[in-house]
C-alpha cells in the first residue's frame, strides 16, 4: 500500500508511539498518586482516570503492533479511492 510520498510501505512500528505514550502517561501519573501525599486515601484520586487512559491508549498501541496496518491507515483517510 503506498504512502504520501511515494513509499512503497507503510511504518512498520504503527503503535509505538501509542504504546510508549500511553506507558509514559500510565507511569507519571501513578507515580505522581503514590509519591505526593494527600491523605490516607489514594484510591480516590481523580488522577486515577488519566492512569486509565494511559493504559488503555498503551493497549491500544500494543494491539496495532501486533495488528499491522488496516485499510483506516490509507492516507486518503480510510479509503483507497484514487489509488
């Protein structure tokens, strides 16, 4: 499948950048829970939420590596009218 500029294929590491991301969110933010003191309670942190997208976003890319690239990855936005 071509890319923009005339690549013959498209980037073998799709989800890397996610999967690193998402990890680098996951971690700062649990960290930022357990080393700054706020009480007896860390679970009820709002900063929880963020850990989750983290993951989630670290799952994601994860799954794309594995994955490989879709037809959604064509850079005419999903489709491969005008190939």
């Amino acid at each position: 499948m071509p890319t923009i500029h005339g690549a013959s294929q498209l980037n073998t590491h799709l989800g890397l950048g996610l999967a690193a991301g998402g990890a680098l969110f996951a971690i700062m933010f649990s960290v930022a829970i357990f080393w700054v003191p706020m009480g007896v309670a860390p679970s009820m942190n709002p900063l929880w939420i963020i850990v989750a997208w983290g993951t989630m976003l670290m799952c994601w890319g994860v799954f794309r590596m594995i994955a490989g690239p879709s037809r959604l990855d064509h850079f005419n936005g999903g489709t491969n009218a005008g190939s």
